[in-house]
C-alpha cells in the first residue's frame, strides 16, 4: 500500500525551491497546509486564522 508522507516545520522553513508538484507541506507553529504545484511555487490550502484578516470583505451591491 503507498504510504503519504507530509512535510512539515515552521513557516520560515517551507521550502522555496525542489518541491514536487502536488507535495504537501504542513506548519507546524500556524498550523497552516500548503500545496506545491511546481519546484517553485506553493498555495496555502489552509489559511492561518490572523491571515483571513487581509480577506476581501462581501459587497452584496457588487458582488450580487
């Protein structure tokens, strides 16, 4: 049976560069999850609670 297997550490310590596409990655002081989707680069999957304050707020008129 294949095994997955997370990365985890501290958000300073995320890697920057080597990821595979697809490689989760864990934090383990925000408690956060984050995808890599190439060697480069990575989403956060599970926003940090003190990062949703930056979130765009609802319009209803605009958003409607």
């Amino acid at each position: 049976m294949a095994r997955l297997q997370l990365k985890r550490g501290l958000i300073a310590n995320l890697p920057t560069s080597g990821m595979l596409a697809g490689e989760p990655m864990v934090t383990t002081d925000r408690g956060t999850l984050h995808l890599a989707i190439d060697a480069t680069s990575k989403i956060p999957v599970v926003p940090a609670i003190d990062a949703l304050g930056t979130a765009a707020s609802i319009d209803l008129a605009a958003d409607y």
